[in-house]
C-alpha cells in the first residue's frame, strides 16, 4: 500500500500504466519522509534517533 490511498494514481481512467508511473516519477512514499524529518529533526536537536 505504501502509505498512499488505494487508487490514488491506478483509479484515473483511461491513463495508461506508462503513465501512471510518470506521475508517481521518483516521489517519497509517506512514510520514508516522515522517518527522514523525524531523523533530520532529532540530530538538529542532538537527540538519538529511535530504532
């Protein structure tokens, strides 16, 4: 599911696979940015990152 909404890019019609993998390009599913700002935001604090 990758943290998106089932059919947020696949339930527009009529667009092709091709074109549906343009339009995700090279996005950050949610979850992975979250994880990066909460490890960004925690090393600018000087606090450890959480396993």
């Amino acid at each position: 599911m990758m943290g998106l909404p089932a059919g947020h890019v696949t339930a527009i019609p009529g667009l092709s696979r091709s074109a549906q993998l343009k339009a995700l390009g090279n996005g950050v599913v949610p979850q992975q940015a979250e994880a990066a700002i909460r490890h960004l935001a925690g090393r600018a604090l000087g606090r450890r990152a959480a396993a």
